[in-house]
C-alpha cells in the first residue's frame, strides 16, 4: 500500500513522471485538478504512485474538454483534428474518472483495513504453546480429514497490571508469579456439531511435569502441588503440558486472560446472563475473611465490568470450588448464546468490536498469534448448537496430605472423561443417532494398501507407559506385553528400560516407513485386541514401537473401556439454571 503523505508531497515528480509515459499529467496539478492526500496519499496517488490516463494525442497543451472535468484550458479537441472527437473524448475523461475514484476508493479502503488489521495483529500477545514434552500426539484424522479441536482456556489472578490491582486487590502481590486460578478445555468435535467444557477446579493436585519458561528457566516435576500453580512453573505452556500429561488428549492451542480482560469482554458483548436463586452478597465474615463483593438480587442478571469478574471468582458464596466451577460454566454458556444471538460470526459491526477487545484482552499461543487464525478458530464454534453444548467439571476428593485446602480427582470418574475426549464421544445425548450411524470412521481404521510382513520379520519395542495416570507404574508390563507378542510370532518384540507415561495405549510406526510401516503396526494392534486408532505414524520412532498406557495395567489382551455418548460420570455435568447461595452469603436486597 502507499504511504500517508503530505498533500502535493512529490507531484511534480510524479507529473513528469506522467509526461514521459504518455500519460495527462493535470491528475497532478495544483489547483481544482489537484485531490486531496488521504491514508494512502489521497486520490491519485495509488500505490504505485501514479495513476495511468489515456494517452495524450498530438504533442499539444491542450486537455481533452473545456475545463468542466478538472481539466486545463485548452482547444477541447486535438490540435489539427475534428471538433467531433472532443464529446467522445469528453466521455472517455468521465467514465477516465470515475474508474480512477472508484479504484482509489478501494484502494483506501483496503488500506485502512490493512492498517487496522496490522493494528489487531499488534495488540496480540503471545507464548510457546508447550512448556515441555507430555509424550501426547495429535489424534487421527477420520476419513473427511477433520480431527477434533482442543483449547485450553485460561484465567490468570496476574496482578502485575495496575488494572488489574485495581480490580483483583492484591497491592502485594505484584512480584508474585500469577496462579492459573480458572482452567477449561475446550472440546470440539471433529464434525463441529458438538463441544464440551470441561474445568478442573483450582486447588486441585496433580501430577505437574517439568517445564521450561519462556527465559529458559526450568522447574522440576512435582507430584504435590495444585494444578493453578502450573502457571508459575513454566508459564500458559506448562498448564497445557499438565493437562496434556493428564488426560493423554493433544490440546491445540491456550488462550489467557487477566481481570481486565475478562472486564473488557464482558462490556463488549454487552453484559453475560446469569442466575442466583436467593440474593446474593459474597462479603467477608467473621470465619472467612475476603470474598468477591459480588452482589445480587434473586434473579437473572447481565453481569458486565467489575460485576461479571466478580461473578467468576466467587468460591465461598456458591460454597466449593466445583460449584464456582459451575457458575463459570454459566458465564461460558451465557456468553455463547449472547454471541449467538449478536451473529457475532457474520456481522462485521460485531466482529469489528469484539475482534478490538479480544486482542487486547487474550495472551495466545503462538501458532494462533494472528486475527486471521483467530478468527478462523472462532469459525469453529458458529455451528455448534447450544444443546449441544456441555459443562462439566471432573470429580474430586479431599486430598489425604492437605484436606481443608486441596482436593485430588477421583480417578476413575477422571479416566472416563478423558477416554470420552481422547475418543471424540460426545458428552452430551442430543445428537441425532441417523448422524451417529452414518459418522465416518478414523483415516487410521482403514485398512492399508499393502500387507504386513511377516510377524517375525519386523523389530517390535515395547515400553511402560502405565505411570501416565499419575499412578506407579505396573511393574513388569514392557516385559509381559512383548512375551506375549513373541507367543503369537512377533520373534522380535522386545520391552525397553525407557518408560513413556501416557494415558492412552498406542502403537507408533516410523511416519518414514508409509504404508508398509502402517501395515506392519496394525499386524501389532490386531494381536493385541488394540483397535486400529490406537496406530499412529511418527517421526521419532526407528522402529514399531508398542507403549503400553495407563489404561493397560494388567491381563494380556487389550479391553478398550466403552464409553456411550452423554455418559458422563456421576457428579461430572453441572449445567444449571440458577446458583444455590451457601445460607451466610444470602441476601435479602435491602441492606
């Protein structure tokens, strides 16, 4: 695009420039002929600088009417030639001009939409998307190409603003590394007709992998801290490599926000519907000091500004962090249905609003470090129906080394969450079963275009991967897997000393070796009673390589865990309608 310059900046240059090439120079006189300068150096200088006319006839001085079209005085008609031309020609000038009017207008146009989107580009703030190495790879495409979408979604209690010591409190707290006090994964279905969220509450404990920050800083493993600590121990990569770690499901991409801009979006759209049962007055008491000052009537409210962050950090007014969790959900819901109902997808008045806030207000994975890919990622969401839009929150526990203070999930409510996402099972029933029936199987159930050799003829390597739930390893499982590999032929299956904890069982073959290596890998999967999506091609792998999951820790044949759709386990949903109010934060409305 051409530059902003000053009005008459290189005319005369530009004139000569136009009498050399055979061009009417008077685009660049000053005077009633001269245009004004605008973003792109106003109408005639496009980006090139020049704007080409007709050729002049004849060498004259003449223009080619009498002046009315912005012309210099002149004969009207070609020096020597017919009167009659000077009408045609007068029209060719006309439609000269609104050619040139009608391009410089798109031509500025797209100028200043450029220079608004660089602008939008600017405003985005990024970072790795992985702080480590969690072992997870991306799903198997099914046979249209799609594979599901996961993104982790993040709210930072970073005080290190003055906005946000201004909305969060917490002078203090400046220096302090921020915690990672909201965390949901985003589930898309690979069909795009269906989504969950899912939260794990803040003081949960998990297993925390090593990371490494954005500065090279490393932190050590951990197996006693709460996942909201993942944030200060290696940035937003860290959190997705603990969640990657933990639920053996590949996440895409992170987004994070702070208070401000969860402020910020909230005005955007204009306010996010939500429900209290009783009113509502989350204050500090003589036995819980602090507390969100959220205050409510009994009701539906369009919570906004301060009010809808104060909505989302309430925790003792709704009683536990899993019901916060479910208000949050509320909020997350509330927020869909008002960008539903805004066709925020399709109205460019909307898109421009929300796309100005929402890069000012995210911090982004790289890989998505750009309106286009944002935009594109948002696309995603438009057609998933909100009945076909789930919440949920993953159980848990008192945790035995800390009881009033951290919870642990319960394991097998957990297992089965994360085999529904890791398998794309829909977690809510309102699909429609023709759809089911007719859903395309995994690109990776298809059966390869060459045969497999011949079991022993191939090197099989088997590895321990049944620390992947956080869990010890069984011991002795690389050993008993590849002794049964060898009972039905496979001489050259061995188990390795290397463990590779992950929650899935899977076979890897080197992505180098095509279709023979897929051949040769499904040959490993069929014998073990592993199913075909369970081979995946990689590029780090030399050979066949078998990694036996945490949901293989005992027997010899594989038995997948089935999963139907909709069944969640219990205590996992918490859509509501309207929040229960704990009884000591109930208000009246008055006082």
């Amino acid at each position: 695009m051409g530059q902003s310059s000053v009005r008459g900046e290189g005319a005369r240059e530009r004139a000569s420039r136009a009498r050399e090439l055979g061009w009417d120079e008077s685009l660049y006189d000053d005077g009633p002929g001269q245009a004004s300068g605008s973003a792109d150096g106003g109408p005639g200088r496009g980006a090139g600088g020049t704007v080409p006319r007709s050729r002049r006839a004849g060498g004259g001085s003449g223009g080619d009417g009498d002046g009315g079209t912005g012309g210099s005085s002149g004969t009207g008609h070609r020096r020597g030639g017919p009167r009659r031309r000077a009408k045609k020609s007068g029209r060719r000038r006309i439609l000269r001009w609104v050619a040139v009017t009608l391009s410089l207008l798109i031509l500025g146009t797209a100028g200043a939409g450029y220079l608004y989107y660089q602008h939008l580009n600017d405003n985005l703030r990024g970072g790795a998307r992985a702080g480590g190495d969690s072992g997870v790879k991306k799903a198997a495409p099914n046979a249209l190409g799609d594979t599901p979408l996961n993104i982790l979604l993040i709210g930072s209690d970073s005080r290190k603003d003055a906005k946000n010591v201004a909305l969060g409190g917490g002078k203090n707290d400046r220096d302090r590394a921020p915690l990672a006090d909201v965390q949901m994964l985003l589930h898309v279905s690979a069909d795009r007709k269906n989504a969950s969220i899912v939260s794990i509450p803040r003081d949960t404990v998990v297993p925390i992998p090593k990371c490494t920050d954005d500065q090279g800083k490393t932190y050590a493993a951990t197996n006693t801290r709460p996942i909201n600590e993942t944030l200060s121990r290696g940035g937003p990569g860290c959190t997705l490599t603990t969640w990657e770690t933990l639920t053996g499901v590949y996440i895409d991409h992170w987004m994070m926000v702070d208070f401000a801009g969860v402020v910020a979006m909230a005005d955007e759209v204009g306010g996010v519907p939500v429900c209290v049962k009783t009113g509502v007055y989350d204050k500090s008491t003589p036995q819980q000091k602090g507390g969100s000052g959220l205050k409510l009537p009994k009701g539906t409210h369009e919570v906004q500004g301060e009010q809808a962050l104060q909505w989302l950090r309430t925790r003792h007014a709704f009683g536990s962090d899993q019901n916060r969790a479910k208000a949050q959900h509320m909020y997350m819901n509330g927020m869909m249905k008002k960008l539903q109902e805004q066709n925020a997808w399709t109205d460019t008045s909307r898109l421009t609003g929300l796309a100005e806030t929402a890069t000012t207000a995210l911090v982004v994975s790289d890989e998505i470090k750009s309106v286009k890919k944002l935009f594109d990622l948002s696309m995603q969401l438009k057609n998933v129906k909100l009945d076909r839009l789930t919440t949920a929150t993953v159980p848990t526990r008192e945790y035995p080394g800390n009881p009033k203070a951290w919870l642990e999930l319960v394991p097998s409510s957990a297992d089965k969450m994360w085999a529904m996402l890791r398998d794309d099972v829909a977690m809510d029933k309102n699909g429609d079963p023709a759809d089911a029936k007719g859903k395309p199987k995994a690109s990776s159930s298809a059966k390869p275009s060459v045969t497999a050799e011949a079991p022993g003829s191939f090197v099989v390597t088997v590895i321990n991967g049944t620390a992947g739930d956080g869990q010890a390893p069984a011991e002795g499982r690389a050993g008993t897997v590849s002794k049964q590999l060898r009972d039905k032929g496979f001489d050259q299956a061995d188990s390795s000393r290397d463990a590779q904890p992950r929650k899935d069982t899977v076979v890897f073959y080197p992505k180098s070796d095509g279709d023979q290596g897929k051949a040769n890998a499904q040959s490993v999967a069929t014998a073990l009673g592993l199913p075909a999506s369970a081979v995946r091609a990689d590029d780090k792998v030399t050979v066949v390589t078998l990694v036996v999951g945490a949901d293989w820790r005992e027997g010899t044949t594989y038995k997948k865990p089935q999963v139907a759709a909709g069944d969640l386990p219990e205590g996992a949903s918490d859509k509501a309608d309207c929040m229960d109010i704990y009884s000591v934060y109930q208000w009246d409305g008055k006082s």
